[in-house]
C-alpha cells in the first residue's frame, strides 16, 4: 500500500471517527440532566466544531487525492514517452533488418 494510499484510508478513518464521536456527544448532550436551552447550545457548538473538523478533513483528503492524481498522471506521461521510444526503436531496427535481407537477396 502506498503512502498516498494510507493517507486516504487514515482521512476516511479520522473522518468518521469524529462524525461517530460528534454523534455520540449530542446523544450524551440530550439525555444530561441540563435545561434544554443549555443542551441546545451545546448541541449547537458541537456541530459547528464537527463540521469544521470534518471539513478541514475533507479538505485534507481532497488535496491528497488531487496531488495522487497529479502524480500518477506524472507517471503515466513518463511511461508513454518510454514505450514510445521503443516502439520507435523497433521500427527502426526492423527496419534495417529489413533493408539488410534485401541487400542479401540482391547478392
């Protein structure tokens, strides 16, 4: 697995895990003995931090799958140019090889 791989996965994973804990945290909010006003508020100022979090997350996995992309789309040009030169190569050497069992046949 490569690196840009495990950071993907370790996103996904920190992702949920905070969805999973934002979730946990308004279920323990409702059910404390405050007044609704005061769970409200809390509730409210988890989320907002929740969704900053996962956004700023987010964000992160984007950025890494974008420099992925890049990086792989890198790779594949630098291939291309690779089989594309030994595939000129082997033009060329057919070629004469060609040209060199004509001269033979003409002998």
């Amino acid at each position: 697995m490569s690196d840009d791989e495990r950071g993907t996965n370790l996103a996904t994973v920190v992702v949920s895990f905070l969805a999973g804990a934002a979730i946990g945290s308004g279920l323990a909010l409702l059910f404390a003995p405050k007044t609704g006003r005061e769970v409200r508020d809390q509730i409210k100022e988890l989320t907002e931090d929740a969704v900053d979090k996962i956004k700023d997350y987010a964000k992160d996995a984007q950025d890494k799958l974008k420099a992925t992309y890049e990086s792989g789309k890198d790779v594949v040009l630098e291939k291309k140019s690779i089989i594309s030169s030994a595939i000129d190569a082997g033009k060329e050497a057919m070629e004469k090889e060609k040209q060199r069992l004509q001269e033979e046949s003409k002998a």
